[in-house]
C-alpha cells in the first residue's frame, strides 16, 4: 500500500477534508512528526531553562520548610522578574527563528506528500532554509495586521476614559479617576473591544491560513504569499473554521489523554514513595521531582508534535484544495528539492 494517497482530483467536501488529512497523517506521521520535532525541541529546551533558573529558588524554600521544627507554611521567596523577562527577550526571538524554518518545511512536506510527492525530513528544512527570510517575513508580516488594530483600541479606550472623567467634571470621581457613572458605560465598551479583537484575529487567521503552503508550493514573496491566501480562502472560511475546530478538539482530547497517562503515572510513583518512606528534601524525593518534571515536559513535547504535525497537515489539504477550486486541476507538480539544491 502506497504512503501517498492520489491526487486531489475534485473539490472535497468538510468531511473529505478531515478524512484525507487523518489518512495522510497515518500514512506519513513519521516524515511529519519528525519535522515537527524541532519546535518541539525547542519549547522543550525553553521550559527546562526556565525551570532550571527556579530551581536556586525552589530549593531553599524546600530546605526551610524541612527545616522548619513546627512545619508552618512559608511564604515563597519572589522570583527575580528581571530573570524571566529577561528569558522571555532572549527565547522568544529563537522561537520566532525556529518557527520560520518549521512553517515552511512542514507546509512543504504536506503539501506535496498529499500530491503523492516523495519528500524527506532534509527536503523539507534545506528549502526552508534556502529562503529563510522570506519566511522569516512572512511570521512577521501578519503581526502588523493585530499590533495597529491593539494599538488603535488602547488609543480609543485612553481617550473615551478622559473624555468621561473631563465631562464627570471631578463629581464622584474614585481617587481622582474616572467617576462610577463613567465606568459604567467604560467596562462593557472594554469588552465589546475585546471580544471584536477576538473575532477579528481569527478572521485574520483564517484569510493567511494557507499563506506558507502558497508561498513554499509557488515561490511566492511574503506579502504575495499573504495576498494569496486571501484569493484562496475567499469564500471558504466557515468550512475552514468547522475544520479547524474539530483539529482543534481532536488535539485537546489527545491533550487530556496524555494528562491523565502523566497523572496517573505520578500517582503511582507518589504511592511508592509513601511506602519507601522517601523524607522530603532527601536525595531520592530531589530525583523523583526531577523525573516528575522531565515526564510533564516530555508530555509537552509529544502533544507539541501532534499538534503541529495536524494542522499544517489539515492546512496542506485545504490549500490543494483551495487551489483546485480557483485555479483547476494542476497540469504539474513542482520537483522535490535535494539537499542543498536551490529552490
């Protein structure tokens, strides 16, 4: 039996989409779990960082609270901001980095292996890095598209508060800010902004769904790329949402069945510690923390990698089909790059 189902030879409908994105998936999860281990990796690598930088905090209070004769409950010292902030400026970029490989190297795997298209884990990441800043523009870009919106409504929501508290004239103002009266009408508008903010950004996501398919698939720049996704999607953005949000429950309920493995897991392991007698603080109750922690971030990662793998694999399967609807069906397919070999 083949790995590669045929070609997209007609227009499919919700269910068809679903059904050859779990069938293109089982036939190839090797090829995509395995391109998708490397954001996992690093998210990996990020929350053991951040976790090993609590540890010189954690570790004394443990050691206070063992020490202390009455067991009183002792106030956690504060965690230094400055690290955390700092972690954040310095990881998040590198994520951004790592993402603009992955996006490109798994729309491109999928979408080619739902053409029955033989692609390998270097294929994939040697044309992602090929054109690393086109695509490292096309993770910015749509930023931009949420950033001024942001920007406008903080403006708006600034100006209507000292507009009240001008009109309030300083009459039953709460420490010198906006009145009751103000805040009545101030608090739903804030709400209303931030529900629309919602709706807006999934709109948004929906019309530059399939921008990395397009722009890896046609060669096309970053702003071509989110141009295109917007002719693609034109029209198919309610089937889109109802596909997306049955991936979206598949992966939560696969998110609770790892969950409950881990917890059930660790609850054994902390019945074997009561028998033993494992004294907190001691070396073994330090390991069994240590094991608690790496098998929560391994569950992370595992869930990370299903995830990822199911939506650029869903999103592959509705850009070809996008692309069928508009432009017809396909007189060639692209040829697969080698390792190292321009594309």
């Amino acid at each position: 039996m083949s790995d590669f189902p045929s070609p997209i030879s007609a227009p499919l409908t919700f269910g068809q989409i679903l059904d050859r994105t779990y069938k293109l998936g089982r036939a190839n999860w090797k090829l995509f779990f395995g391109i998708a281990s490397v954001p996992s990796a690093a998210i990996f690598l990020f929350y053991a960082a951040l976790i090993g930088c609590m540890i010189p905090v954690i570790g004394p209070q443990i050691a206070a609270a063992q020490a202390s004769a009455a067991h009183t409950s002792i106030a956690p010292p504060a965690f230094p901001p400055f690290l955390i902030v700092g972690m954040m400026l310095v990881t998040y970029p590198i994520l951004l980095l790592v993402f603009a490989l992955y996006m490109p190297a798994a729309s491109y795997a999928a979408t080619q292996a739902d053409r029955g298209v033989k692609v390998t884990i270097g294929n994939a990441y040697g044309l992602a890095l090929n054109r690393f800043w086109r695509y490292l523009w096309l993770m910015i870009l749509p930023v931009f598209y949420v950033i001024v919106p942001i920007a406008a409504i903080g403006v708006a929501v600034i100006v209507a508060a000292l507009l009240m508290h001008h009109s309030s004239g300083g009459i039953g103002a709460v420490s010198g800010g906006v009145g009751p009266a103000a805040m009545f009408f101030l608090i739903p508008l804030v709400m209303l902004l931030y529900v629309g903010l919602f709706v807006y950004c999934i709109w948004l996501m929906l019309r530059f769904a399939v921008a990395f398919p397009a722009s890896v698939v046609e060669g096309l720049t970053a702003w071509a790329s989110l141009k295109r996704s917007v002719k693609l999607t034109k029209g198919a953005k309610g089937r889109m949402f109802l596909v997306l949000l049955v991936v979206y429950a598949v992966t939560y309920a696969v998110n609770i069945v790892l969950m409950m493995i881990y917890f059930v897991v660790g609850a054994v392991g902390a019945g074997v510690a009561i028998l033993a007698h494992v004294a907190v603080g001691s070396p073994a109750f330090f390991i069994l923390i240590g094991l608690a922690v790496l098998g929560y971030l391994l569950v992370l990662v595992a869930y990370s990698m299903f995830s990822y793998a199911a939506y650029t694999t869903t999103l592959a399967v509705i850009y070809n089909d996008q692309r069928l609807r508009k432009d017809g069906p396909l007189l060639s397919m692209p040829a697969t790059p080698q390792p190292g070999e321009a594309v």
